[in-house]
C-alpha cells in the first residue's frame, strides 16, 4: 500500500493567499492535486485574457506609432496575430475541456467556472 501524500501544507499557503477550494476530507476520497489545479484554472483563465487584452493594447500602439515603416507596421501586425491566435487557443481548450468532461462524466471539470 502506498502512503499518502500529504498537501496540508499547500492547502494551507494557498489558502493564505486567497485561494478557495474544498480540502478532501481523506487522501482517499479526492486528488488533492486535481483540487489545487481546479482551484487555480479561474486565475489562469484571467491572467490569459488579461495577457491577450495587453497584447492587443501593446500591438495597436506598436502599429500606430511605426509611421508606416514596413518593418515596424509588419511587427505590429504580428503581435496582433499572436493575440488572436492564443486567444483562440484558450477559448478552444476551455470548451474542449468542457467538452470531455461532459463526455466522461467528470463533474468537477464542469463545475469548475460556476
């Protein structure tokens, strides 16, 4: 038999900084590590929409301050296109992820933004 891991300590230091999620009554009754990525997945959700919404910010301002220098407008137009496509690569593995937890079953995954 294998002993259990012990995350008291992460419960704890997460829960100082404001992190909230159900600690599992018994090593054996839930993963605490499945908890702790559960907990931190609305943070990481808006740390990237925050990212993307900076980059747009960052890539307009690039573009309006090249003076139509090709190089400068191309750049530009590069971190614009990065914004979108890691913006399409969040929202499409939010919902794929929604997706396979509905095909599976796995109530914790579809509660997870509620």
């Amino acid at each position: 038999m294998k002993p259990a891991l012990n995350f008291d300590w992460l419960y704890y230091e997460l829960s100082k900084i404001g992190f909230k999620f159900a600690k599992p009554a018994s090593p054996s009754t839930g993963d605490p590590l499945g908890e702790i990525i559960s907990a931190l997945l609305p943070y990481l959700f808006a740390g990237a929409g925050l990212l993307l919404l900076l980059y747009f910010i960052f890539g307009g301002l690039s573009l309006m301050l090249s003076r139509g220098d090709p190089k400068a407008v191309q750049s530009a137009k590069d971190k614009i296109t990065s914004a979108v496509i890691g913006f399409i690569i969040v929202f499409v593995s939010y919902w794929l992820v929604q997706i396979v937890g509905i095909i599976l079953g796995i109530e914790a995954i579809q509660t997870i933004f509620k």
